[in-house]
C-alpha cells in the first residue's frame, strides 16, 4: 500500500501542475461548465482513449495518458462544481479554485485508501482496457442519475461515481506509467 500512495502523490502531482498551469492561462474559465457539460467532456476524453487503445493511432496528436490526467481534472472540477453549482462568469480566484482542488484530491486519496484496504488492491489486476471501461461505465451513470434530477433509488449519488472516475484514471495512469 505504501508503493500505492506514493504512486498517486506522483501520478497526481503531474494533474496538479497542468491545473496549475491552466489556471494561470485561463482562471477559473470551467466555472461555467453545469454538470451536462463537464460530464460530456469526461465522455470526450474517455472514448478518445478506448479508440487510442483500439486502433492505436490518433489523427490529432491525442494520447492515453494525456487524456487520463484530463479525467482526473475534469473530474475534480465536477466534484468542485457538484458542490458550488455553476457560475455564469469566473467567479473564484486562482487561490480558492487550488484550495477546493487540493480539497477534493485529498478526499479522493482517502477514499482511494479506505477502498484499496477493502478491495485488496484489485485494481492491479485489471487490464488498462478494463478500467477505461469502468471510466465509461461511470460517465454513463452519472449522465443518467442528471437526467433523473438527481436522484437514485439504491445506487451511489453522483458525487461518489465522480471519486471512482478520478481513483480509476489515477490507477491507469500508475498502469501506463508502470
């Protein structure tokens, strides 16, 4: 387990200096994303990366572990969004977005934790195809629990199905980097 947190300090570090960098580029521009939208782009990168694993090649210069750290960003802004709703302008500093960043990263550290210790790990043995289609499976989830306002009957909330895509795109970065 220890290798595994260390594996994710480093995986996540990368994620954290590209939102970094972007931030300074753009501020807090994906303020205005409502869940459809940055849901749509987690769907976006995750199908760019099932057709990379699937033909190999990429017209426009695209690549798996690229696309797996825009998941892990994209899926801390919707958590980020999920919990302050939507903005019409930029409406948060570069300081508060890097705060609510480090935020949800640390709870995903932890949940990454409590799981792995109940899990045994699991992940190591999936296949980097297999966890792309988890990510997939999740996105869909997600878009479907919006269309239902919101609201599930005996499944996790969106929040939760959010935390595994990040954990998921974490543990295929660690695979790809391995």
């Amino acid at each position: 387990m220890a290798d595994t947190n260390k594996q994710f300090d480093l995986v996540t570090a990368k994620c954290r200096q590209i939102f970094v960098d972007k931030m300074q580029d753009y501020g807090a521009s994906w303020r205005i994303f409502r869940l459809h939208g940055i849901t749509d782009q987690l769907y976006i990168k995750a199908c760019n990366i099932r057709q990379l694993q699937t033909t190999g090649v990429s017209l426009v210069g695209d690549d798996i572990e690229g696309n797996l750290r825009a998941i892990i960003n994209y899926g801390i802004t919707a958590i980020i969004q999920e919990r302050n709703g939507y903005a019409d302008s930029i409406d948060m500093s570069n300081e508060e977005a890097m705060r609510h960043y480090d935020e949800v990263l640390h709870e995903a550290k932890e949940l990454m934790v409590r799981k792995n210790h109940d899990y045994g790990e699991a992940w190591r043995e999936m296949s980097k195809e297999g966890i792309v289609d988890m990510i997939l499976a999740k996105i869909i989830r997600i878009k479907t629990i919006i269309a239902n306002g919101g609201k599930t009957i005996a499944s996790e909330g969106i929040e939760g199905n959010y935390f595994d895509i990040i954990n998921y795109a974490i543990f295929d970065l660690i695979h790809y980097e391995n």
